[in-house]
C-alpha cells in the first residue's frame, strides 16, 4: 500500500517541481555570471524562463494523466513522448523569444542566427525529455513496487485461505454431515464430497492471474454454500440475485467467498436460530456492484486483528489493485442485518497490471 497519501503526493510533486526549476534557474544565472554576463535582465530571463518550464511540463503531465500513456507499453509511448516533447521545444523557443522581447533584450541578428536557435532548440528538447524520463521512470518503479506487493499480500491470502479451509474443525463437520449423507441418501454424499474437493482446490490452487472471472468466483461461493447447507440445515437458508451481465466481470479471486464465509462464521453460526446469507450483483454504469446480506450483527471490536484477515485483506488487495477507484464498506443494514458491499470498477486497468512488458 502506499504510503503517502493523494494530498502528500501532490504536495511533494509541487515541491519537486517548482524547486527542481527553481534550481534550474540558478545554475543559468550561475553560467551568466561566469560569462561575466550577469545583470537585472538575466535574472529575469532565467525567473520567467523556469516559470514557462513549470507550466509546461506541468501540462504535459496532465496529458500524460489524460491520454493514460503510463498504462501503454514502452515502445507505445516513446513516439507519442518524443513528438509531444517536439511540440513543446518549439513553444518553448517562441515563449523565448517573447521573454526576450517584453524585456527589450532582443537581438535580430543574434537570436535568429541560425546554429544558436539550433542549439537553443537542441538543448530545450534534452531538457524535456530529461524530465520527462525522471517522470515515467519514477512512475514505473513506483509502479513495480505496488505490484511486488500485491505479489506478497496474494501469498498471504493463500496461506490465510488454506488456515482457514483446511482447519480440523472445518473437515470435521464437513465430514461428518457427509457420513450421514451416506446411508440416508448416497448420491448426494457423492454430490457433497465433490463440493468440498472443489472448496479445498480452489483454496489450494488459487490462479494465478490476478482476477478472475465473476462467474468461477461465484462457482466456489455455491459449492461452498452448499457444503454449509449440510451441517446447518434449516438453520442456513441461501438466496442469489444476479445479474447475468455481471458474470464476465473480474474480480480478485477467492475475494467473495470469504467475505459469504466471514458473514456465516461471525453471523449465522452464532445465532441458535439461524438466518439468511443473500449474495446480490448488478452493473451499474460501468461499476460491478455486489452486496452481501447476513442476519447478525456487526460490532469490529469482536473480530480480533488475527483472526480478522478476511476484512482486513480485502482492503488491502482493494487498494492494491485498484487505488481508491473500488468501494468496500461493511455496516449493520438494521438490527439484524449485517451488508458488505463491494463496488470494483470494470473499465480501468488495475494497479498492478504488467509493469514491464
């Protein structure tokens, strides 16, 4: 996860900015004064100067943003870069020119020679592609890092998934309800012992592709309904409204299912009693929004941090792969209803996407 927030990063950029030019203009008056050219007009050519500098690398920033080029591969960008670079080196030697002119320092014959408007521009477009290699080498790393990251918490995830399915308790009931199946009603102890393979596989074999799509994601959360079904009976009842466009949206894998299963393990299996675990996703827009209803209640303080990971890990892959463009809260909808609702959006790259391709 990143650690400095949206308002830090701007506020340090700014600082990089403006003194990084800043600091550009002192070494051109530091180069005037050894050309024993220094006076009142260099030190304004040099402010206004880096002050254009400022501007119109920040503009091409915003288009950099705008147009999503950290998202293109390597060789996608480096013409679209080098021709905006080109488009800035000749504003930028028109901006020079009116510079010199507003302070009556213009010189016909010397400024419009030939070999130093070649080496004015020469010199601009390295000064921009400089900058902006700093740029996307910054964001490539920065990039990188966050997919190293999503790369550990993902094998966390697993581990926590394995603790979790394949604790003794969890077989045991499991089992247990499928040797009662066995005798009362042989084909489907069959049908139960094939759901709780699936869960185990799922759990042991998690893709390794960052997401997966909705449809298989909700092929685990049945059978592993089905399997709870068993040992709860009447106590669990089931219901699903989904959406049929939702089923080739992406999704992190094994996200949902523990999020059902954290709904009947903190929830359902608490109340004598009962209750119902409802799964609903519908498309909004270009947002996949899922909600998840359990009858209980919702109090933080019960889920103790090392027994929480489900929660826990949700948000941290969410902003991993997402940024804040993706929604997870989790509130008591009444008295007895707990909702989770997840909101991923379906029309960005994720975060961790291929870095270097």
């Amino acid at each position: 996860m990143n650690l400095l927030s949206g308002m830090s990063k701007k506020r340090i950029y700014w600082m990089l900015q403006i003194g990084g030019w800043m600091l550009f203009a002192a070494i051109n008056l530091f180069l005037t004064y050894l050309q024993h050219n220094l006076n009142i007009y260099s030190f304004f050519y040099a402010v206004l100067l880096s002050g254009w500098f400022i501007v119109s690398t920040h503009i091409f920033r915003h288009f950099i943003q705008r147009w999503k080029w950290l998202e293109l591969r390597v060789n996608a960008i480096i013409i679209k870069v080098l021709l905006f670079i080109a488009v800035l080196t000749v504003t930028n030697f028109m901006v020079h020119l009116l510079i010199l002119i507003s302070l009556g320092v213009f010189n016909y014959e010397y400024d419009l020679d030939p070999s130093i408007i070649g080496a004015n521009v020469l010199s601009t477009f390295f000064i921009y592609f400089a900058w902006a290699l700093i740029y996307f080498i910054y964001h490539y790393f920065e990039r990188y890092n966050t997919a190293l990251k999503y790369e550990a918490l993902k094998n966390e995830v697993e581990l926590n998934n394995l603790k979790t399915q394949l604790n003794p308790h969890f077989i045991f009931n499991a089992l247990n309800s499928i040797r009662a199946l066995v005798d009362e009603n042989p084909q489907k102890a069959k049908e139960a012992i094939t759901q709780l393979s699936s869960i185990l596989r799922s759990s042991l074999v998690i893709s390794r592709n960052k997401l997966t799509s909705f449809a298989d994601e909700l092929n685990a959360v049945r059978d592993y309904l089905d399997l709870e079904s068993m040992r709860f009976e009447e106590r669990l009842k089931v219901r699903f409204d989904i959406d049929p466009g939702t089923l080739n949206c992406m999704v992190p894998p094994m996200m949902v299912q523990t999020l059902v299963e954290n709904g009947i393990k903190h929830g359902i299996s608490r109340l004598k009693e009962g209750g119902i675990i409802s799964l609903e996703a519908k498309m909004e827009k270009s947002m996949l929004k899922i909600k998840i209803r359990n009858n209980g209640h919702y109090n933080s303080h019960d889920i103790k941090p090392n027994k929480g990971f489900g929660l826990e890990n949700t948000v941290k892959r969410l902003k991993l792969l997402y940024g804040n463009s993706a929604l997870f809260r989790i509130t008591n909808e009444n008295q007895n209803t707990v909702l989770t609702e997840i909101r991923l959006p379906q029309n960005v790259e994720v975060a961790h996407a291929d870095i270097l391709r």
